[in-house]
C-alpha cells in the first residue's frame, strides 16, 4: 500500500512541483503516470522511492513513513523494497552486465551464491545471459535497459517505479521493454510508471494518473486516445486487488 | 565584461573546492617554502655571521703588564697574519658579590666605549659604564642568569677597600672576551690597590695587572692558523709578556656546539619542502583543469579558440595561487620570526628577518609552477576535438583498469563497497600516480623528520646517562638558592670546556682522594655506575698543536662513546680517537702513536690507538685513555643510577657522604642546547605543513575523483548504497595509492637520510656510528609506511562525507 497525503514539493524557487497532492496505490496496481515534461511525475516517483522528501505531507509505503527515513535508512528501504528503471539506463560502464545486476543484492549483503545464482535467473529470463560479461557500453539501447530491470529486480522488490523507461529507446526496443514490463505486471508485480508514452500507459497500466503543474487532473482508466476515464479517484479500479 | 573575464570569474567563483584547495595548497607550500628556505640560510653559520658583523676577536691574548710596554703591544698591530687589533684594554680579576650572593672571580676589562675595530660590544640592556663605580656585566658569558638587573649594586670583595659598584647595563661580546667591563681608569684603579696589597702580603700572585689585547687575523680558520698569528705576536714582545690566549675557535665550539651536524639535515629539509610544494602544486592545478575539460568543450563549441581556453585557465589558477602565496608569505615570515629572535639571542647576530629574495623567489617560483602546470594541462584540454571534450566526465575513460575491478570484485570477504573503491585508482592511472606521489612526499617527510630527530637524539643520548657529577670545588661561591652555580665540568661528549678566562687555564682542582670518593660513590645506595674524568693537554706527531686527552676510569667508561670500528679500551697504554684524528696524523686502528705530555718534563708516552670512536668533543682531536696511561687522577665523577632512584636525595645523599672528602654531588642539567630544540621544533612544524599540503593533494584528487563519478555515486545509491557504504567506498579508493605512496615515501625518506648523513659525514669529517646511522627499526618503517595510509585516509575523509551526503536526486539529474 503506497500513500501520498497531502504533499507538496516545493524546490527554492518556481511553483512547486507536487502541489498538495494526495494519491493512494494498492499493491499488485501497476499505475501509470502521465503529463507533459515539467508536470512533476519524476518528483513524485523520486517521493516514493525515498531519494526525494516532500516539503510538507506523508508518503507511507506498506506502512513506512518515507517521508521521515534518513539518507542511511532510505537507501536500506530501497534496497529492501524498490527496483528503480530510468530512461538513460543508468547502468555502470566499468562494471560488467553480471556485476551491474549483482550490485543491488551485494549491497545488501546477501551471500554470493544467492546472489549469482539469481541474477543468471533474471539474466536469462530477460534474453540478456549471452552479455553478462560483456561491459553496458556495447549493449544495444533495449539489452541496456533489459539489463537495468533486471538489476533492478535483483532484490524481489514489492515496488517497482519506471522513469520514462522506453523514453531513450527506439520503437522496436521500447516494445520489447512495454511487453517486459507488462509480464511483470501479469506475475502481480507493483508498477509505478512515469511515461509520455501512450501506448505503454494503455499496455501495460491498469490505473492512470494524470498530472499537470504538479497537480492530479485525472485518475483513472486510459483509453486509447489518451482520454482518462472514471475521473476521481476511484482506487477501486485497480486489477490487481 | 569581456567573455573571457565572466569565464574566469565563474571558474573561480563557482568552482569552489578546487579554489580553496590552491588557495591552500600554495598557501601552505609557500609557507612551508620560506621556513625551509630560512631554516638553511639562518642555520647555515649564525655565529661565523654574528661575528663578522660585530668584527668579532680571533685572538684575545693576556698581556703581563710589567713586561710590556705600551708602545710594544702597540707594534703588534704589524705583526704577520694580524689585520687589526684592539687595546691594550687593562684587565683586573675581581671577586663580586652582594648580600645575597657571591660571584666566582671574574674578568673585568677597562674599555672606554663597547665600539671597537675589534669585538664590538652589543649593549642589550641598559647603558655603557662611563664613570666610576659603574660597570657592565656580560650576557651570554659565564655568570648570566636571571639574579642580576640593572641598578644591582656589587661589593667587591678582594679590592682593597671593598668598593661598591652598581651594574648600570648588560653587554654581549661575540666573542665572549670578558665576564664585565668599566672604564679602563677604574679598572687600573682596582689592578693598583690589588697589587699594592699583595705585595705587602708578598703573595705569589703578585703581578695580577695585565692587560688585554684583541686581534683579528688574516687567517683563523684552523687552530694552526690562530697559533701561528699568536707566536707572530708574541715573538714581537718580551719574552713572558704573552700570559694567555682565547681563540675564537674555542668559543664557536663552545657556541655552536652540535648545532654544526644540523646543518646537512636543514638544508635537506629546506629542499624537500620547496619540491613538495612545487609537486603538489602542479599536482592540484593539473586535476582542476584536468576535470574541467568537458567544460572547455563546451567553451570551444561555443567559439573559443584554443588560445582563449588556455589564457582563461592559466588566470583561473594563477588568481587563487596568487592569494595563496600572499597568505602563505605572512604565516612563512611569522614561522620564521622565532628562528630569527632565537639565533640573535643566542648568536648575537642582528637579523632582522628573512632576506626579502627568498620570498621573492619561492613565490615567483610557485606561481611559475601554476602557471605553466595550467598552461600545460589547458593546451591539453584545448587541442581535443571539441566532441571528445564533450563526451569527457560523463564516465571515466572506457576500459581503462576494467581488470582491476573484475580482480577486486573477485576478492572474497570484501563487501562491495570496498572492492568497487580499490578499483577505483586504476580507472584514472595519471591521476592515481599523481596522488601517490603527493603521499609519497608527505610519508618522505615524515619519514625524514624521524630519522632525523632519531640521530640527533642518539648522537646525544650517550652523554645523557649521567645522572649525578661529583667535583671538588675549590672556593665553592655561595650563590642564592634560587639559582644554583653552573657545574664547573661537564659530562665528556657535552660541549666542550668553556672559553675560559686567563688565569683559570688550569683546569678543575682534582680530587684529593679519588679511591675514597670512588668506594664512597659505590657504597650509595642507588648507584649503577660511574666514570672518573681528568684532563690533560698532549702533543702527537702528525697532529699540530696541543690535543686534549681525556683520562678515564670507572665502570661505565665505554657507556658514554659509541664506536665506530675497533674496540673499547682494555688498559693503560691504549687510546681510542674520533675520524679527524686519524685523518690529521694519517694512522689507523691498531696503529702506534707517541703522546708527549705537557708536564715540565714533556714525558713520551708510547699508546696503541685500539677503537675508533664518535666523539665530536674538540673537533674530533680528543684522545680517550685509561687514566693510569698518563698518571691522572680524576677531577670528576659522572655517576649512573638505577632505575627508579630519586636523583634529587640521591645527590644530596652523596653530597653529605662525600663532605669529609672535600667534594660534592650536583644532579646533572640534561636540558638540550636551545638551538636544538628550536630546529626540532621547526623540523616538526615543517613536517606537519608537508603533511597537511600532502594530505590537501588527497583530498583535492578525491573531490575531483567523487565530482567526476557523482552520478554513478547516485545510481548506487538509488540501487540502495547506504552512507556509510559510500565512505566506505570512497575510503577504499585510497587504500592503494596510500599503501603505495606510503612505501614509496618510506624509501625516499630513507634514501634522503642515508644520502644527507652521508654528505653530513663528509662534510666534518666524522664516521658515524651505525646506531647514529639506522634510524629506523623495521617498527618505526611499518608504522611510517601506514602513515602514507593515514594521509590518505585523512585526505579523502571530508570528500568522503560530501558523497555521502550527496543528494541523490541531484546525482542523478547531473549527466
Ligand atoms: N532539483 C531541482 N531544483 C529545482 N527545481 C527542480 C528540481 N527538480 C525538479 N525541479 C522542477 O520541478 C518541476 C517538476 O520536475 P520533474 O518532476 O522532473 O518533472 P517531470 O518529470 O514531470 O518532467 C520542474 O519545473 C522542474 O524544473
Ligand atoms: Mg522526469
């Protein structure tokens, strides 16, 4: 269960970015966030993940307030709970593809065998195990990201938030990514998605919200044209309850 | 604004670790620079430099005044080897004292103003004595000590008649030629009644009035020198006229002391600051442009020619250093003013500061540095195609020391945090050699500074044993309680006798009954051991003049000389010398030498030389014997005690035991020279200044090494890197180049020390010892190796921290 109350995030100057602004997520959900560049999807994602604080309101994720975890027990929190994706991959250039997946569970100490004995699991069931020692820069834009979701499930994480991840992607890779994420999702894995990108929102989400200058204007189901149905915030509407 | 100004502006303004990293790296190095550079030129002969300036004496010779006329001892002006001459000032020896003290005798000469064409007189306090009844106490000299100011009045006990005098002013002569000085009226005055009393009384002593005569000689650089200008001068006078004679030499070893054997060490040291600094300097301003080439591709792209980038990074660095090198200008002059004040005091020399050029020089000469370091890594930058510019500090260079993180990821019980830091240094090499070096410098130092101290410590520790002396007075002077008399004698290897005054030529009064004092000694509980010194004046061939042999005995004898090679003495009939008395007669160890006595009869005594010694006492030309070799008895006792023995009642103890046998237990002084423990002082501060510029070398790489990998830092702390794992990482990315540096620097130091000793040896002419020699025990090496770590650690801990605290977000956000 993922709680935003009433948050506001306001950075030194501007308007703010989240403007008081309340969002609950069931688990098994996989939402998409929509809305133009500058509307504060990023901010809010960054909200749940703990990387970010509000200026005021709570964010509770199954229970933790976020909002109040220090730097030390955020970065436990994540690893524990959160599987990150961003548009540019981030994947570490002189780390090989293997060690780039195995980072997460090395990071919290689970013991080696473990370790790699998962991250071959989750490389070969993204079709990127002929790489694992290959270093990211010689990846394709679709293997780089397929690597980076496989790193990022690297823990068994409840919570999985996408930045834009099809955003620096071609057509034929981003599908590849959409269909990954979608089967995810089908095994009853939680979503957060920040996208511009329609067809992944209609693909793969099964809730919409929509955000404009840091404001909710929709909440609900996507249609194909873009149109979000069932204005309001009608929670209910997630699949996965 | 020209767009070249706002470009620099921004740099400097904006760029803010970098900046302060210069500002205090040049600050630093310039300090460390000018104190290196005062520290060699101050050390390097204040007293050779005090008395040139005060046209110090080279001879002062005692002159029987019934012998000589005036106008004889004028004509000793023409005399061969004399450049100029001073006097004849009238001389009387005086016993002063007051109600709450007494003085020993002391030398009183009559001069009519402290100016003088030879040993010009330095007022320090108060005024000249210009009239009767007044007089002028020397500074520096035999009696100085904090009892006596001016407007002190002084009886004088063995002038008949009991004449007061009052101290109007203190006066140092550099060449310490009398203990007081008065108008030469009131000192002929004192010399008449003297001796008119005497010859009532018939007393031997008759003929106490002389006269002094100073003289500066072409040519007293050696004692062979000064004893030829002092037979040139007496052959011009009758026969006898001629009494005494102090040379200059006596007093420069007296003043200087072991002060000379430092000298090898400063200028080294003096050295290795002004590299470390230059080093560190190009080191810093080459990472600052370094990492901003991806900032200079932009600036190309956006029409800057090569040559604008390079003129706007040479200003970026050159305005930063050059506040550094002011701020570093004042705190090196402050650091050195102490030195300065010091050497006056001691030396007499007047320096005010340290020469103006040696600040022009080490600022010119760092700014250079920055300069042409950021000229080079600019025109670097500048040459690169403007897209490979760009495409820098995303990613540290593709591939490279890819190995080195496979290796270390392989490691097993590392955490991940540690083994992504080792590897760290191998994505960089340069910066990583860089780095190293910086760490090498400052463990060099370090290691430097300890060998350094352990030498010096050593050369003294032997003469330090001595806990308790035992002498026999012959008038012990009732002093006050607060000040007590200055031992007459020393332990051997201290320094050598003082310049002593005409008349006390003979020496101390021996002890009456040396195998009582002796068994007195080994009854006191608390004694471990002791040695019996005596003295006396031997002529060998091969050596010119009079050598002074010192007769030993006791159990702890061998305690107090280190050997060099051969072996200790076993018996009467063997020496053991010092290098330059080898050198001098041409022998060797095991070789047969004649000593001729001094005694009326000028006896031949036929020696062994069995060992050879460290002994810098007299320039290396003492002889060491057992004392039965010359029918010595002893004139001292240096007593050893056991450990734990209360030295205070253990003196007192033996005083009391020894009382009926006419001598006296004193604790020895163990305070090291003043001079010393300056340049120990200042080696120390000059160490920690290279190691805080090495440690600013570490952290400045460290900033521009977490700034270059600030997004990376990010996505591993979004895949959860907590703080504490990212110091731990940014820790272990020192770990090597510490290690590295620090065995490094360890060799270098050693190298240094081995080299300066060396140069040091040849320099003045002694073998040292191996204990003198090797410093450095393998302990001392570890622990100077892990030193390097220690630097590096240190260095990296603040960028560390930065990192840690970095937001994430905003890690993220930089690409
Ligand atoms: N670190 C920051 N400092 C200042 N303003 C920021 C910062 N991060 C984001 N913003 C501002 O907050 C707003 C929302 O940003 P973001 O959440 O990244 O938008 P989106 O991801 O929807 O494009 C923008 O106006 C952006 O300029
Ligand atoms: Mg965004």
């Amino acid at each position: 269960m993922i709680e935003l109350r009433d948050v506001t995030r306001r950075y030194d100057e501007g308007p703010p970015a989240l403007d008081d602004i309340s969002v609950s997520i069931a688990p098994g959900e996989a939402v998409a966030i929509l809305g133009p560049s500058g509307s504060g999807k990023s901010t809010l994602l960054n909200l749940v993940a703990g990387l970010d604080h509000p200026t005021t309101g709570t964010v509770t994720v199954d229970g933790v307030r976020v909002d109040r975890l220090g730097e030390a027990a955020s970065a436990r929190y994540r690893r524990a709970r959160i599987g990150l994706i961003f548009q540019f991959f981030n994947l570490l250039d002189d780390l090989t593809v293997a060690d780039n997946v195995l980072l997460p569970a090395q990071l919290a100490g689970t013991g080696r065998a473990d370790a790699e004995r998962r991250a071959a699991d989750l490389l070969a069931r993204l079709g990127v195990s002929r790489h694992a020692d290959a270093y990211p820069g010689r990846l394709s834009g679709g293997e780089r990201q397929r690597v980076a979701v496989a790193r990022a499930l690297m823990n068994n994480p409840a919570l999985l938030l996408a930045d834009e991840p099809t955003g620096a992607l071609d057509t034929a890779s981003g599908e590849e990514v959409r269909k990954l994420l979608t089967e995810l999702h089908a095994d009853g894995q939680t979503i957060i998605l920040v996208t511009h990108d329609l067809t992944l929102a209609t693909a793969c989400a099964t809730r919409t919200i929509r955000l404009l200058d840091g404001r909710v204007t929709a909440d609900g189901r996507v249609t194909a044209d873009g149109r979000v149905t069932a204005d309001g915030r009608d929670y209910a509407a997630g699949s996965g309850r | 604004m020209s767009a070249l100004g706002r470009v620099v502006r921004s740099g400097v303004a904006r760029r803010r670790v970098p900046t302060i990293v210069t500002v205090l790296v040049v600050m630093v190095a310039v300090t460390s620079a000018v104190l290196g550079a005062s520290l060699a030129v101050a050390s390097r002969g204040p007293f050779e430099r005090a008395f040139q300036q005060h046209h110090g004496a080279h001879l002062a010779a005692r002159i029987d005044a019934a012998k000589a006329t005036p106008a004889q001892l004028a004509g000793t002006a023409t005399a061969a080897g004399v450049a100029a001459v001073a006097g004849p000032f009238p001389l009387a020896t005086v016993s002063a004292g007051s109600g709450r003290f007494r003085m020993p005798p002391m030398e009183v000469a009559g001069r009519g103003t402290p100016g003088s064409a030879v040993d010009e007189l330095t007022l320090t306090r108060g005024r000249w004595a210009t009239g009767p009844g007044e007089i002028v106490l020397a500074v520096n000299g035999r009696f100085d000590g904090p009892l006596l100011t001016t407007g002190e009045e002084l009886t004088l006990d063995d002038v008949p008649g009991n004449p007061v005098v009052t101290v109007v002013g203190f006066a140092r002569s550099i060449t310490r030629t009398a203990d007081a000085w008065a108008q030469p009226g009131q000192v002929t005055a004192w010399q008449t009644a003297q001796s008119a009393s005497q010859n009532q009384n018939q007393s031997e002593t008759a003929g106490r009035a002389g006269y002094q005569m100073l003289y500066r000689l072409t040519a007293a650089g050696t004692q062979a020198q000064v004893e030829a200008g002092t037979e040139a001068i007496a052959a011009g006078l009758p026969a006898g006229a001629l009494t005494g004679a102090t040379s200059w030499l006596a007093v420069r070893r007296d003043v200087v002391g072991d002060t000379v054997l430092l000298i090898p060490f400063l200028i080294a040291f003096g050295l290795l600051g002004v590299v470390m600094a230059v080093l560190i300097v190009g080191n810093v301003i080459a990472g600052a442009v370094a990492s901003a080439t991806r900032r200079i591709g932009i600036l190309k792209a956006l029409g800057f020619t090569p040559g604008q980038v390079v003129r706007a990074y040479v200003m970026q660095a050159l305005i930063p250093a050059a506040a550094g090198a002011v701020l570093g200008l004042g705190t090196g002059y402050l650091s050195t003013l102490p030195v300065i004040t010091k050497t006056n005091d001691l030396y007499g020399t007047t320096d005010r500061g340290t020469a103006p050029w040696v600040g022009v020089l080490v600022v010119a000469g760092i700014l250079a540095v920055v300069a042409l370091t950021a000229w080079a890594a600019a025109a670097r930058a500048g040459r690169l195609r403007t897209v490979d510019a760009l495409a820098v500090g995303r990613t540290p260079r593709a591939g490279r020391g890819r190995w080195a993180s496979r290796l270390a990821g392989r490691i097993p019980l590392l955490s991940r945090p540690v083994s992504l830091g080792l590897a760290y240094p191998f994505t960089r090499p340069m910066r990583s050699a860089g780095m190293i070096a910086a760490i090498a410098f400052g463990a060099a130092s370090v290691t430097f500074a300890v060998g350094l101290a352990t030498s010096l410590s050593r050369i003294d520790e032997v003469e330090d044993i001595a806990a308790v002396q035992v002498t026999a007075p012959a008038e012990r002077p009732v002093t006050a309680p607060a000040e007590r008399p200055e031992p007459g004698a020393e332990p051997p290897g201290a320094d050598p006798p003082r310049a002593e005054p005409p008349g006390a030529q003979d020496g101390p009064p021996a002890i009456s009954d040396p195998a009582k004092v002796a068994a007195a000694i080994n009854a006191q509980p608390g004694t471990s051991g002791y040695l019996g010194t005596a003295r006396t004046e031997v002529t060998t061939p091969g050596a010119t003049g009079q050598l002074t042999a010192m007769g030993l005995t006791g159990p702890d004898a061998s305690r107090y000389y280190r050997m060099v090679s051969g072996r200790w003495l076993r018996g009467p009939g063997e020496i053991v010398v010092a290098t330059p008395f080898l050198t001098a007669t041409g022998k060797k160890v095991g070789d047969q030498v004649t000593l001729t006595s001094k005694g009326s009869e000028g006896r031949d005594i036929p020696v062994r030389i069995v060992g050879e010694a460290f002994n810098i006492d007299e320039d290396g030309m003492q002889i060491l014997t057992d004392q039965a070799t010359l029918g010595l008895t002893p004139e001292a006792y240096y007593i050893t005690v056991k450990d734990g023995t209360d030295i205070d009642e253990y003196a007192a103890a033996l005083s009391t035991a020894l009382e009926p046998l006419g001598a006296v237990a004193d604790q020895v002084d163990h305070d090291p020279p003043e001079m010393l423990v300056l340049i120990d002082a200042l080696a120390a501060l000059l160490t920690v200044l290279l190691v805080v510029v090495a440690g600013l070398g570490v952290l400045n790489t460290v900033v521009l090494e977490t700034r270059d990998r600030v997004h990376d830092l990010g996505v591993h702390k979004a895949l959860g890197m907590t703080p504490r794992q990212t110091i731990a990482m940014v820790i272990s990315s020192v770990v090597l180049t510490g290690l590295a540096g620090g065995v490094a620097g360890v060799a270098v130091g050693v190298l240094v020390q081995r080299t300066v000793l060396g140069a040091m040896g040849r320099g003045t002419g002694f073998t040292l010892p191996a204990s003198v020699v090797d410093a450095y025990g393998p302990g001392v090496v570890l622990l100077l190796a892990v030193g390097g770590l220690v630097i590096a650690v240190t260095g990296a801990l603040l960028p560390a921290g930065w990192a840690a605290r970095t937001r994430t977000v905003t890690a993220l956000r930089t690409e």
